[in-house]
C-alpha cells in the first residue's frame, strides 16, 4: 500500500470539499469516501484548536487543518 501523504494538490482539493460542506468527500488520490472528523476547540483543554481531520476509508491517508485554513 503506498503511503505516501497528500500532496499539495489533494489537500486543495480536500480543503475546497470540506469548505462547500461536503459531507464525506471523494479521496483525490483513490477515490473512496473520507471520513471527517471536526475537533471543537475547549475551554478545559488549552491546545485543542478548531480543527478538522479527514481520514480515507480507501487508501487509509489522512490530513489535519485548522478550520480557519479551508479554502473558500
């Protein structure tokens, strides 16, 4: 299984997906559907930020961002 992470043009893609409200986008790299998963920022907790992760039920890769950085 190749490993390797997204690249710029994928995470763009990803990035636009989610920032249109796209429920579980299409991986850009294989094609199976991604899980998102949105990570609230907490009053308790100082270092958890307003980030989202999407993670490939397909080829397994992942990305992480900060909401703020999604493009619009």
């Amino acid at each position: 299984m190749d490993t390797i992470a997204y690249n710029a043009r994928e995470r763009r893609i990803l990035s636009q997906e989610l920032a249109r409200g796209t429920p579980n986008p299409r991986c850009p790299r294989c094609g199976a559907s991604c899980a998102v998963i949105h990570t609230a920022p907490r009053d308790d907790v100082s270092y958890v930020r307003d980030r989202v992760v999407v993670r490939c039920s397909g080829c397994r890769r992942s990305l992480g961002m900060e909401t703020g950085e999604l493009a619009p």
